[in-house]
C-alpha cells in the first residue's frame, strides 16, 4: 500500500460521521417518534426533495434500530464490523 486509505475506508469514515452527525440531532430519549420525524423533517434543506426526506427517516429508523440493538447487547465490536465489511 502506498499509504492512502483506500475507498473502502473513506467511505466507512464519512458513513460514521454522517451518522455521528445525524445521531447527535436525533438522541433525544424523552421525544416521540412523531417529534423525532417533524424534526429531522425539519433539519433538511429547503431543496430538499421528497427522496431526500425518505433517506432521511430511513437512516433515523435504521438508527434508533441499531441503537435498540445495543441496549440488548446485541452489538459487535469495531474489530468484528471491519472484518465483516472487508469480506
């Protein structure tokens, strides 16, 4: 390797922090579902197209999927994702 990550990595750093980013708007235990949804609505831009806001609510429910996930210690550690994505 000459030293430059690879497309694999980049990729994987940008998902993390979209996902850290939307994680941070989204983490409030006390909202409701409908709240959570209004708000991520919300947080778009003002071209935002419908696909847009579809992307958006799938990623905040695949979110508070995987976060449901680690509360029933059904998590992986970092070692065991990278190994499974590098298949």
């Amino acid at each position: 390797m000459d030293g430059q990550p690879t497309a694999l990595e980049v990729t994987w750093y940008i998902v993390k922090a979209v996902r850290g980013a939307v994680f941070r708007e989204v983490q409030m235990s006390d909202s409701t579902a409908k709240q959570k949804v209004l708000e991520a609505i919300e947080k778009l831009p003002a071209d935002a197209t419908v696909e847009d806001a579809i992307e958006q609510l799938v990623l905040l429910a695949k979110i508070q999927e995987g976060l449901a996930q680690l509360d029933a210690g059904q998590g992986v550690e970092h070692s065991e994702a990278k190994r499974r994505l590098l298949r």
